[in-house]
C-alpha cells in the first residue's frame, strides 16, 4: 500500500524526530533546512533533500512545518504562498493562540487547508502512540490525514478554532510545572529525613492516579459553578497545608510553593466558602469581572 507524501520544513531536534518518524512508517518524506547539513542524517536514511522552500512544498501535499516561532514560519513560507494552494499545512511550531489564528486565517487565504499543532512530548517520545499530538483547525484536513499524523503519536483532535492546539499546550505546560515543582518539593521534604527520591516518587506517582480523580470531578463543579464540599472542604485542607509548612520550616525545606496554595484557601475561607470543595480556587485564578 502505497504511503502519503510529506514535506517537514525545519530540521531541530523536533523536526529531524518528526522526518524519522514518517520515514519509518514508509511515508516518502522530503526534508528542507535553512542549514544544509543537517538534512544529512534525514537524507542517509532515505529522505529527499529539497534545495529550495518552494521545491520542498511542491513535492507534498502534506507538508510540516517546525521551526523557532511563527515569525520564522511566515518568513519561511510568505514567499511561496501561492503554492500553498490545495495543500495542507500543519504547523506544529510553538507559540501563541492568536498567532495560531492569524496563521490559519493566512493560509485560508493562500488557498490551504491548516491545522495547528501542539507536540506534547519530547523528541524522543515522538512515533509513540503514548505520546499526545494536539490539532486544531480545518476538520477536513484532520479526517484526511488522520492517519499519516498519527505515526508521530496519537493524533486529538480539538476541533475546528485553530488557537485550540496552542492553548491547549500552554495550560498543560503550566500544569506540568506546576506538578514538578509540588514534586521536587515533596521530594525535598522526605529526603530531609533521609528518604531517597527512588523510593519516594513511586508512591507519589501513584498518589497522582487518584490526584486525577479529584480533578475529573472539580471539572464537572468548575462547568456548572459549583463546589460542593462534599470529600474534602477547603476550611479542613488549609488546616491540613499548616502541617505541610511546619514539617518544612523544621527541616530548612523552601516553603514559598506550599505558602501560595496556603494564602488562596486562606482568602477563599475568610470569604466565606470555607465549606466548598478545592474546585472553587479556580475563581482566584480567573481575570475579575
């Protein structure tokens, strides 16, 4: 059976982990970078190298593009716009919401059908179908080639707003940081007392298992704007983080991480919704009205 045709514009880390991964999957890939050299390791296991932006898109009618920002990926194709035409470009270059929608906006007008996209692994997580592609944008694009986009991982698809992808991305890096660092610290505290991070991280990767849980069913309390405190209250979880501080203030641990969380339940309770679940600390994250 014979495979898609692909163009990966940009050749990093990423997109040289991209090309490798429609390589092996049989898919005839065509490589273009700004560098010459380093389509080299692309084109030794079988890629052809393009000489040209033009000649890479032409040989494609899917084509990929990663590159730095949306800057580079506008320089890099505004010349050869008009043979955008009939084509899909799936842009998986990092960057903001309203550059995402500027972009797909330009390439509807260049004739092409876009999708944005957010890589949510590492270039060795690429060709995994553990790892999570985000895409937004033209459904038609996604349907079609759905199945060529999910040799790079398992393809979602958060429909047809083009920004999705990228606020998606944004908000689940900030949620990754923000675990990392709850664990860096928990880690900090345990191995005060000796405790070696290996022996400490599997227990805490289980407790994120029923961590998950909690958050499904704030999800369905934060949509309907209630917060029922109905497992655990925010007036009985403030008192619980006061033990989280003192165990660290006994052992030298940072406490500014634990503080944060110990001054929004502090406010929400001195505003009266002691009684609510943890979902209700979303209201101290929202813009005000």
């Amino acid at each position: 059976m014979s495979r898609e045709k692909v163009t990966v514009l940009g050749l990093g880390q990423m997109g040289s982990a991209l090309a490798e991964a429609f390589l092996a999957a049989g898919h005839p890939t065509t490589v273009w970078n700004r560098t010459p050299a380093k389509a080299e390791a692309a084109a030794a296991r079988g890629a052809r190298r393009a000489g040209t932006v033009a000649e890479a898109v032409e040989a494609s009618g899917l084509v990929v593009v990663c590159v730095l920002d949306y800057a580079a990926v506008r320089e890099l194709l505004d010349p050869v716009a008009g043979l955008l035409a009939g084509r899909t470009l799936v842009n998986v270059t990092s960057g903001s919401p309203e550059q995402a929608r500027e972009t797909a906006a330009w390439a509807a007008g260049a004739g092409a059908r876009y999708l944005d996209g957010g890589i949510m692994t590492t270039p060795p997580g690429v060709g995994s179908p553990a790892s999570m592609f985000l895409y937004s944008g033209t459904p038609e694009a996604f349907a079609a080639h759905r199945d060529t986009l999910a040799v790079l991982g398992d393809p979602i698809d958060l429909g047809e707003d083009a920004g999705l992808a990228s606020l998606y991305d944004t908000g689940l890096l900030g949620l990754m940081w923000s675990v990392f660092g709850g664990w860096l610290h928990a880690t900090a505290l345990a191995g005060a007392d000796g405790v070696a991070a290996r022996a400490f991280t599997p227990v805490a990767v289980r407790w994120l298992s029923t961590v998950g849980l909690f958050m499904e069913r704030y999800a369905g309390q934060i949509d309907e704007g209630r917060y029922p405190g109905d497992d655990a209250t925010i007036d009985v979880q403030l008192a619980a983080v006061e033990h989280l501080l003192h165990a660290g203030r006994a052992r030298g641990v940072d406490g500014r991480l634990p503080e944060l969380h110990r001054e929004l339940m502090a406010k929400a309770v001195a505003d009266g919704h002691g009684g609510d679940s943890y979902g209700r600390l979303i209201e101290a994250f929202r813009p005000a009205d």
